[in-house]
C-alpha cells in the first residue's frame, strides 16, 4: 500500500523516494523492487519450482530426498542450490517420510546375538 503510493507519488514529482521512504520508515530497496514487480517474478519462479520438485518427488512415491530431486532438476535443466530447493519444499509442504532401517529394538536384539 505505501509502495503503491510512492509510486504514485514519483508519477507527479512531488517527493524524492529518499524523503518518502525516510516518513513512511520502509526501505529504499523495498520501494524499487516493488516498482520493478521482482516480488512477482519470485513468486511466479517459486511456483514453477515447487511444480516440478513436486513432480519429481510424487515420482519417486515421495522416496526422494534434496539430492536425488536436484538430480532430477539438473537433468531437466534446472539449476537450483540445495538452500533455495529445501525452503521451496518446506513453503510447498513436500516432506521426505523415512522409517529407518534400524529401530532400537531391532538394533538391540542384533547386538545381542553378536554377544
């Protein structure tokens, strides 16, 4: 709303950006990635990732971890750091499910027939 507002501002040259942002307390950046829509162009990336890491995981019956998914991107053109896929999946709710291989029951009634 107040970005919205400076732009409005900035149309009839009434305030420099500097003196708006310093009365309305937002940042500067705030201001010129609102003007330049870069918000929406995450937003839109975001979206088109968590679609095909979705896919990729839904194709693995959801086996897949961030390093087999990555894989996948990368052979499908994609290039995505580790940090940004884990906080789509975690914004996407795409949540590896594990059981481990050892239980501690299980590990404790191998140790004991190694005894």
């Amino acid at each position: 709303m107040k970005y919205a507002w400076m732009k409005e501002q900035q149309k009839h040259n009434e305030f420099h950006v500097n003196a708006m942002c310093e009365a309305l307390e937002v940042p500067r950046s705030g201001y010129y990635a609102h003007k330049s829509g870069s918000s929406m162009l995450r937003k839109t990336e975001d979206e088109r990732l968590t679609k095909l890491i979705t896919e990729s995981f839904q194709a693995s019956r959801q086996n897949y971890g961030t390093q087999r998914i990555q894989h996948d991107l990368r052979e499908w053109g994609e290039t995505v750091s580790r940090p940004m896929e884990v906080a789509v999946m975690i914004r996407s709710q795409v949540v590896l499910t594990t059981t481990p291989s050892f239980s501690p029951v299980v590990l404790k009634a191998i140790r004991t027939l190694i005894q």
